[in-house]
C-alpha cells in the first residue's frame, strides 16, 4: 500500500518544486523578514501578503518527539514504532516530521538533525530528517533523553498536554 500524497496546491508548490530538487524552502516575509512555516499566503506575524520563498539550511534539532506505535494509516505499518517529531530548523520555524535512519531508542530532544527527502510519487517528495553525522558527540544531555522516554509509548507529547 502506498502512503498518502500531501496536496499540491498554488500556495505551496514552491515547497514541493523545491522538494523534488532536496532544497528545503521556506516563506519568509519581506516586511518584517520572519521565516515562516507552513506554506501560506499572508505573514502570520504581521498579515504581510508579500512572500517570498527562500532555500532553508535544511538543518535544525529535535525539538519534541513521540513514538508512534498506531499509525493512522496502514501504509505506515511496517515500520513502526515510527519517530514524529516536532523540528526547531535553524531558522526558527518548528516542522512536524518523521526522524529516520536512526534506532528510535537513539533520538533524544535536543537532537541534531538534517532534512531528507522521501520520494512518493513522481511529483511529490516529502521532508523527513535524520541524524547529523556528528550527532553522537552532542548526545550529552540525558536529562532530555530522561524525559522524553518518561511518557507512555503509545505517544503523548506534540499535543500540548504536559
Ligand atoms: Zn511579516
């Protein structure tokens, strides 16, 4: 079964032409210059309709995180538990994503991360983020790990509850 396809659509198809190219765009808003995250047509800071699309580093850090034993769609089920994330980028927006190439066990808030690209279809690939080369030296802080693991593991987390 195949995964599911975001939809294309006028407003984020800079996003997506930028996907299948390994580029992460962003908007970023040319009045007051803020990065903006998801794709949209006004500044959500200051309602600026004048956006523009920039490359992204790609790079940023595990900002939250659960393990997803229950997928939402059976397509997801061969790998579970899967590891969504909530990504800080370097550029201060914050994506919902999957972490892969790495042992679930071994993500920890905090995390350095880049983005990778999934590919789903010939028009579609879709961003996912995995572990920086050099991840294992900023591996430090167990206080992160420690709370990250203390909640139950069908994954509580992103939804605010605390
Ligand atoms: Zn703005």
């Amino acid at each position: 079964m195949s995964k599911p396809l975001p939809r294309v659509s006028e407003v984020n198809r800079a996003f997506y032409e930028g996907a299948l190219k390994g580029e992460l765009r962003l908007q970023q808003c040319e009045a007051c210059r803020k990065w903006i995250y998801f794709p949209r047509v006004a500044c959500p800071h200051c309602l600026e309709d004048r956006l523009g699309w920039v490359t992204a580093s790609g790079r940023g850090s595990v900002y939250s995180f659960a393990l997803v034993h229950r997928p939402q769609h059976p397509s997801f089920n061969g790998k579970i538990p899967i590891v969504l994330a909530a990504v800080a980028l370097a550029e201060g927006p914050v994506i919902i994503s999957e972490i892969t190439g790495v042992d679930p066990t071994q993500v920890f808030i905090g995390m350095p991360v880049e983005a990778v690209w999934e590919q789903r279809s010939e028009e579609v690939a879709v961003v996912h983020f995995r572990p920086t080369a050099d991840w294992r030296s900023r591996a430090s802080s167990r206080e992160g790990r420690a709370a990250a693991f203390s909640g139950n593991p069908g994954g509580a987390g992103l939804s605010g509850e605390r």
